[in-house]
C-alpha cells in the first residue's frame, strides 16, 4: 500500500510541470507585448517628424502601460515558476533580481496588486486627459475599479501583516 502512496505523491509533486506551458505562453505575451511597444514608439517618433494629430502624452502613458504589464507577466513568471515548479539557477549572475528566490506567495500577491494598481493608475491617468470622451458613468467605473483595486492590495497586506504578527507571537511563544 505504501507503494502506491509514493507512487501517487510522485505523481501529483511532477504535475507541477503542468504549468510551465503556462509560463511559456506568458513569455511569448511578453514578446507580444514587445511588439506593441515597438509599434507605438514608432508611431510616437513618427509624429514628432510628421505633421499629425498623435497626442504625446496619451502614447507615452501608454508606453509605460504597456512596460508595466510586461514586468506584471515577468513577475508572474519568476514568481510562479520558483514558488511552485522549481528554482531558476542562474547561480551567482550579476543581473539576478534581488527578490527572486525570496519571493513568497504572499509577498507575490502583493507585487501583483501593486502592478495592476499601477496599471490602473496610468489607464485612469489617460482617460482624465482625455475627459470628454468619457461619460462620468465610465469615468466613475474607472475610478470605482481603481478604488477596489487599492482596497483590495490594502485587505491583502493587512490580512498578511496580521498572519506574520500571528507565526511570530506563536514562535515567541514556543
């Protein structure tokens, strides 16, 4: 009987390597991504150069929007990866990110959040430059959105910050 147990938790530790199609998908988004980027960088020196109508401002935020999603995806990928299918062994390399490796779920969570807040800050940013081609019904979706979002990372720190206050006085209890 014994040996079936192994085998069955041998089997659910490699179902781990289900996910890295995931991750893979995630990095060709970020290739895609890139390319969305390139195109709008294009597009932005393009009207420095030519006469047009390309509104600066909107086509830088929405550089930064697109930067930000692409470091949401790479954080996602570095995270998930090492959390749940295997360490990434770049052993001492000058250019390894300080938090990788001591990234838990919960610390990750709250990278997510921030990025998508972060995200929704720009998106928010773009359509009160360009107010009135919103009703204040979308306007007020936009805002209400960004509001839970930012309520949304707070409940999760303090949800964290009260488990971490919980291992610690069990700890100091021991």
């Amino acid at each position: 009987m014994r040996t079936i147990e192994q085998w069955f938790e041998s089997l659910i530790f490699a179902s781990r390597w289900l996910l890295a199609p995931f991750f893979l998908g995630l990095i060709i988004s970020i290739v895609v991504l890139f390319i969305k980027f390139a195109t709008e960088l294009g597009a932005l020196v393009w009207s420095v150069v030519t006469p047009s109508e390309h509104d600066t401002v909107i086509s830088i935020l929405t550089l930064v929007d697109t930067s930000l999603i692409a470091i949401l995806l790479l954080i996602i990928v570095f995270g998930a990866y090492e959390s749940f299918v295997s360490k990434i062994d770049v052993g001492e390399h000058e250019d390894r990110p300080v938090w990788m490796g001591t990234v838990g779920f919960a610390d990750l969570k709250i990278k997510l959040l921030g990025a998508i807040i972060a995200i929704s800050a720009v998106e928010l940013l773009k359509a009160f430059l360009v107010i009135d081609q919103y009703s204040n019904e979308q306007l007020a979706w936009k805002i209400g959105i960004h509001l839970a979002l930012l309520l949304s990372l707070v409940f999760f720190a303090l949800a964290d910050w009260i488990g971490q206050k919980g291992k610690n006085k069990s700890a100091d209890d021991d």
